[in-house]
C-alpha cells in the first residue's frame, strides 16, 4: 500500500502530524475542516504546488469510512475543469491492518470565495465565478450526484478568476431520495426544503448558488440564522410566507408549526438588492443590474417546484454571454460504483475498498481561458 518506507518523511502542522510521501516539501497549513486539514506544497517531482488534505480520522466508525470512500470515488470519476482535481492518494501505513491514514493531493488554488465574495466584484466577474459554480454543479447533477454543501469556504478560486467546487463528502446521488438531518449542512446556505425535512432535488443547489451570489452583492450573508428553526425564520422573514400549496407537501407536524408562525408579506427584491449595491460605471451596468436581480428572484424562491433549474440558470441573460458547450454540457462522469449510496459495510471492509484507488499522479494540469485578475 505504501510506496516504501524511506519515502516518506513527518511534518508537524499545528496539533497534527503529516507522514507524506517525501515528494511533497514545504508543508504550509491553509485551512481545516470537519473533514480534516489543508496544507500548500510543493510537488518536487512535477515542480508544481499542490494542496494535501489529510483526512481527519476516516475509519474511526461507519459513517466516516463510508464518507471517506465516496469522496474518493467521487474525485476520482469526476473530470470537470470546475470540480477540483485528484492528483494522488497514498497512506504511510503498509497494511491493511495498520491503515488509518488517508491523504488526498488536490490542484492547488489561491484563495477561497470567502475572501473574494467581499470585494467589489464587477458584472464581468461576478457572473463568470457564477457561471463556473452552474458548470460544476450541472456537471455532478448529470451523475445524479446532489452536493448539498455548496459555500463560499468550499469553492476556490485563482486570480485569473477561475473556479473550482471541492469537497464531497456530504455529496449523496439524488436516486436514494433521503430525508436529511438538521444538522449536515451549513445552515447560512441551506435550502428551505433541507431546513424543513422535504424530499429534495438538484435545485436544492441552486438555493445554494443564490444566497452565495446575494452575498456577492450585499457583502454579508443573506439569511443568518442561529439554529435552523432561526434559519426558517430569516427566509420567511425576507421572502414571505410561501403559499398553502407548498404548506400542503410538508410532513403534519412540520407544517403545523410553519402555519403557526406569523405570515409575513416579504420584501420585494428591489428593496432586498438595491441598485447602489451593483456596480454602476456604465449604462451597460445597469442593465447588467437588473438582468443579476431577475436571477436572484428566480434562484431565491422558497418553493423548489418554482425554483429555476440549473440548465434554465445557465441560458439566463446575466450568465449566458460564458455558455460554452464543452463546460456547460460536458460529457457526465461515469461514477465507478453503481451502488455508492446503498453501500453498508463494515469499517475493515470500507478500508479494503478504499485501497484500490491508490495510484500515480496525474501529471498534467488543465489549462483555462483567461480574464482580467481578482486578486483576494
């Protein structure tokens, strides 16, 4: 499993230890997660900086072992200039017993969206970055995969303005139809379906990509909650009380406790994102403004069955001046395990299907078109 014992060598980061393969020098810590930690390096052997996620405890119980396994078949499937891309797997340990370790070596980025959703982004920016995170998404959607955990601390960009979603392991494909936890999902960036146990579908991303690019616009998070019932109630708050319609497809103690809330009549969208929050340099700018707030109005929309879809997000005036087939209707990633969602297995055979996936590196890096910087 292991690639020889004297290629590897330790590094301190923080509180955790990194035992990597000896090609991957000047360890940096960049982030951490529920999910593990992130450091910048630099790949020796290609002369090229990469990211090392080391996975925190991937096998400690069921679900871990599981979460880990999907991720990893996920990234390995998915080849998509908008989804980050899997470079290598390895594990210092030498057997199967001994296998607790996983990393990951993922492209490198410059930053993530949080540090660039608060900067005066123009119309030209701000719908290219909206325009990559549609492709991505339309991209998992055309797998029946639904990643449920779109935020700006999960999609990464470079300073020549290029995207790329990361992090799967919330990802589940739509045909298992599940109820979800309260709990799994940021709350700022939930969909109201998530917030209230509904079945959902892929719009429940779109939710995501709304409140991401009404964030964009107003600098500050649109719906911030602190707890989920708080979530519901900032939604409903600012878009109103949704209609008996949607009332009527809730489960009886849910909708019970949705009717009992005040009604509110919501704010209009004019009002929500005001003409002084878009950019205002040209005439061109202002049709650009309200071709962006006709797009937050259709993706803001409590009700999924009148949310637009990805594929009408990607025709809609404000993002279609990027639509370039290759990117928008890239061929779907042919996902290796058919039966990824129903899997349940033991902890140790989780570790043995997780194995099989260690590899060599992929040596090329894509390419992408250019656009004027944003520098976080």
């Amino acid at each position: 499993m292991s690639e020889g014992e004297g290629l590897f060598h330790s590094v301190q980061v923080g509180d955790s230890t990194f035992t990597v393969l000896t090609r991957y020098q000047q360890l940096r810590a960049i982030g951490s997660g529920a999910q593990g930690i992130v450091c910048s390096a630099l790949d020796s052997v290609l002369g090229v900086p990469v990211a090392v996620k080391k996975l925190s405890r991937p096998f400690q119980n069921q679900t871990h072992a599981k979460r880990a396994y999907r991720e990893l078949v996920l990234l390995k499937c998915v080849n998509h200039k908008n989804i980050i891309r899997l470079l290598n797997v390895f594990t210092p340990q030498n057997s199967l017993e001994e296998f607790q370790d996983l990393y990951l070596v993922m492209e490198l980025m410059d930053a993530s969206l949080c540090q660039v959703i608060h900067m005066d982004l123009d119309h030209e920016r701000m719908s290219y970055l909206l325009y990559q995170i549609l492709c991505g998404i339309r991209h998992l959607h055309s797998a029946g995969i639904i990643h449920r955990d779109l935020k700006p601390s999960n999609i990464v960009v470079k300073s020549d303005c290029t995207l790329k979603i990361l992090d799967f392991g919330l990802a589940r494909t739509a045909c298992t139809n599940f109820m979800m936890t309260p709990y799994v999902v940021t709350r700022y960036y939930r969909a109201p379906e998530v917030i209230l146990g509904m079945k959902y579908k892929e719009n429940v991303d779109i939710w995501s990509v709304g409140c991401i690019m009404g964030e964009m616009v107003k600098g500050s998070v649109i719906f911030q909650g602190t707890d989920h019932i708080d979530q519901w109630n900032k939604v409903i708050e600012v878009l109103g009380t949704p209609p008996m319609e949607f009332m009527n497809r809730l489960m009886e103690t849910v909708r019970n406790y949705v009717m009992n809330k005040p009604q509110y009549p919501g704010v209009s969208f004019s009002q929500l994102f005001p003409d002084w929050a878009f950019p205002a340099e040209t005439e061109q700018d202002q049709l650009k403004t309200s071709q962006a707030r006709d797009l937050l109005s259709k993706m803001l929309v409590i009700d999924p069955e009148s949310r637009i879809s990805v594929e009408d997000a990607l025709d809609h005036p404000y993002i279609h001046m990027w639509y370039d087939p290759g990117e928008a209707d890239a061929p779907p990633p042919q996902i290796s395990d058919k039966q990824l969602e129903e899997r349940e297995h033991s902890i140790e055979q989780w570790k043995g299907m997780t194995t099989p996936a260690f590899s060599q590196p992929i040596a090329s890096l894509q390419s992408s078109r250019s656009l004027p910087s944003v520098s976080p």
